[in-house]
C-alpha cells in the first residue's frame, strides 16, 4: 500500500493515540509510507521532514465505509477530485464508495473505469462497492476488488432497487456444504419500499419536508433490516447494515446479532433529529431520515455498548439550487466527509465518549470489518495514513472553507474542536494548516 518514493518523516511530540487506548507524548518515524518507529524521542536526521506536533493529537487516518462521490454522471453535485480534497481536509484518509453513479456500478468494467478515475484523481485512499441487481449475481461473485455488494431494498428506482423476495435470496444464497463458497460482504439500505411507496401515496400532496421522516418511517426500516437479517442467518451469510437509523433496529440487533453482522450509524442519525427540519428544512431531507430524539438516544447507547460497530457518513451531496425545491421534488442525502470527525471528537470533549472509542469507530473497526490490511492504527508496520487535531480549540462549521462541490453542510454553525491540522496519506503530507498538496495520490484499497 505505502508508496516508496517519500521522504522520510518525523512526527515531534504529538500525544499519540496508541493501539491499545491510551495516550502518550511521542515522536513517530515514517519511512516508505509506513510507521518505521513510535518512541518518547527519535533523533531526526538531516534528510527527514520534520512536523512539529506540539500540542496536538495523532490520530489514526478515518476510513468513511459510505460515501457517494457522484462520479461518473453527476459530477455537478462533486467528483472524485473535489471530494477527496474534502476527505483529506477532514481527516478521512480512506473512503469506499457507492455504486448508484451513471454508468452505474455493476459490472467489472464499471469498477474498472472508477479505480482508473481515482488512481488519477483521489488525494486518499479509495474501495469501492459493486451494486447489486435482479440480473447480475455472476458480477456480484467475481468483480474485483470490491469491499463488497451494496443492496438497495428501498429508496432507489431503476436496476439497483432489489425488493423483490427471489432476487433478494439469490443474492444472500451460499452453500452452506462447500467451505469454499464466496462470502463477500453484503451492504443493506434497509428500507422497505413497499411500506414507502404506500405512505407515498397516503401523504402526496404535503410539501412541508418534515413529512419525509413520517412516510419513511421507523417500521419501514425495521421491516426491512429483518428481511435482511433473516437471509444472512439462513445463509450465515456476511451482512453489513448501512446507517442504521432507529432505535427498534438497534434493539433488534441487541437481542440477535450474529456475530458476522456489523452495522454503522451516521453522525447526523446521533446528533440530528426531526427538529432540524425546522431550521434547515430540505437540507435535513437524506434516507433514511432523521429520526426523533429519543432514536438519538437509543443509537448513541447501541454505539457505545457495541451493537453497532462503526460510524460513516453517507456523504451525498446535491446542490443548493436542488435542494431548494419543493418536496418532494428535492433529492435526499447531505455531505459529511469535512465534518464527522471535529463532530466525532467534540462528543468526547463533552464526555459522552472517549477519543479512543472514537478513532474505534471511524478507523480501527472499518478496516477489521472490510479486512483492510494495515490500516486503523498507530503502530510499526502499519500504513503512515494519520490526521493530526487539534483538540484545545473550536471553530464554527463554515460553508465559505469547505472543499465539497456542493458548498453547504448541514451543521454550519456548529462550534466544534478536533479540527484536523496535518493529514498524512501514505506518508505523504496531503493537507497542512489549511493547504491541500493536490499532488499527492491516494492508493486502491485492498481487501483480504
């Protein structure tokens, strides 16, 4: 993964997040892309690049598992240049990225052209997903590389929306008898589109957005991450439920949760609710929606006990001028890459957490639970993707600093701490005081 033509650094006196939780003031060597050495005092010589880190954080690279980048086809909305700019300014140093671009992705030359697009593009790191339809198990079994399948059960129209019972077991089957039968991971949107379209038609004709949360609504995803969880216990077939959003869900898995199931929520599904709607309207409009306080509550519970693993953000920008219709004319989704990680550690600055549990969630488990190799840590022999934070300041989300194409974010005016300084993608500086290096180039993630 490391690429072998940087110059060596030397990280000064960062309090660095170690592997097991704890923090200690340390310098840490890179060498060839990867952490050479973690020491109290390394020495550096005359042909190191020096960062002084006094006063900050050292943190392990965030991986986002869920982000839609819009290229090809919507590159208005943000491409793959423009959105790992914003990764790298927000600290994420890997992404995987979803299938519903135009062409879409789901044949290995769909994939093919995505990797060839972001080995030429991307500033981070990059996987991607290939997307499954009623028509193409053959692609789903043998397309490479791949983080894994993504499964939209609802809120999508045209070849990726698979509801359709046959379909769904056909994508789900494995032989059970042959231990060598591919178990590549299956990622849900876990919406029932049947109960959707119904309550569609119910409420058609409101055009207050907070309407959007009624008819997508908690049973709708409930009824669908059953279905989900049905399947993989029938195949014991490995299943990843995508931002997980209301409390009976995460109560669901409290009680069966196999252990080859994994789950992540979205920073908004924490700390937004359906009060947004009322300040920010249509930009509060994502799917699933934002949910009540109360599944606020009962998520950051799930988080902290374990129930859910991970946090992405489900990046998906549109443009204000496409936001600014009226619903339900208005496309869902918001971006997120910039701000997850200052929203993650301001949590832990507040107490409902710890920075630790936090590089947990948006490093160290996505890459076990994608087999991400030598990725979410600080150790020796580890890739040198780390963010450097500064956790003794605060600042305001502003839409004027952010490198999304789309410009807006939906916690503009949120003071927040943990704002990254230095970003550090294969041991080479890519983001530095508010300085995006665009020459850098992230590397295609490998998954074993």
């Amino acid at each position: 993964m490391a690429s072998l033509t940087t110059a060596p650094l030397v990280i000064r006196q960062a309090q660095v997040l170690l592997p097991d939780g704890a923090m200690a003031l340390r310098d840490v060597r890179v060498e060839n892309g990867a952490i050479a050495q973690i020491s109290p005092d390394l020495p550096p010589t005359p042909d190191d690049i020096l960062i002084d880190a006094a006063g900050l954080t050292l943190l392990p690279g965030a991986i986002d598992p869920q982000v839609h980048f819009r290229e090809p086809g919507l590159e208005h909305k943000e491409d793959l240049f423009t959105a790992s700019c914003a990764c790298a300014q927000g600290g994420i140093t890997s992404f995987l990225e979803m299938p519903n671009t135009r062409p879409l992705t789901i044949t290995q030359d769909a994939l093919d052209d995505k990797l060839r697009r972001a080995s030429e593009k991307c500033l981070v790191n990059y996987g991607f997903f290939i997307g499954a339809t009623p028509e193409n198990l053959p692609d789903l079994r043998t397309a490479h590389p791949v983080c894994g399948i993504k499964v939209f059960m609802g809120s999508m129209h045209g070849p990726l929306l698979v509801n359709d019972d046959d379909a769904l077991e056909r994508i789900f089957y494995r032989d059970l008898s042959d231990p060598n039968y591919e178990n590549r991971l299956i990622a849900v949107h876990a919406e029932d589109m049947a109960r959707i379209l119904q309550r569609r038609e119910k409420y058609a004709g409101v055009s207050d957005p907070a309407i959007h949360s009624v008819i997508q609504d908690n049973e709708a995803a409930l009824i669908a991450t059953k279905r989900a969880l049905a399947l993989s216990k029938k195949y014991q077939r490995r299943l990843h439920i995508l931002h997980l959003s209301t409390g009976e869900e995460a109560e669901l898995l409290r009680q069966d949760k196999p252990a080859w199931v994994t789950a992540e929520v979205t920073p908004q599904h924490l700390l937004l609710n359906t009060y947004a709607y009322e300040t920010i309207g249509t930009l509060a409009q994502m799917n699933p929606p934002l949910r009540s306080p109360q599944d606020n509550a009962i998520l950051w519970q799930a988080l902290i006990d374990g129930v859910l693993d991970f946090i992405a953000t489900d990046h998906a920008p549109h443009t204000l001028e496409e936001k600014a219709q009226t619903y339900p004319n208005t496309p869902s989704g918001m971006p997120g890459v910039e701000t997850s990680l200052p929203l993650m550690l301001t949590q832990a600055a507040k107490g409902r957490c710890t920075v630790a549990q936090v590089m947990n969630w948006m490093s160290t488990a996505v890459a076990k639970a994608y087999k991400i190799p030598n990725k979410g840590a600080i150790a020796p022999g580890y890739d040198a993707d780390l963010v450097l934070v500064n956790l003794s300041t605060y600042r305001p989300v502003q839409r004027e600093t952010l490198k999304t194409k789309c410009g807006w974010s939906p916690f503009e005016g949120w003071d927040l701490t943990g704002w990254p300084v230095v970003t550090i993608v294969g041991g080479q500086v890519v983001f530095d005081h508010g300085t995006l290096n665009t020459a850098v180039r992230g590397q295609a993630l490998r998954f074993e």
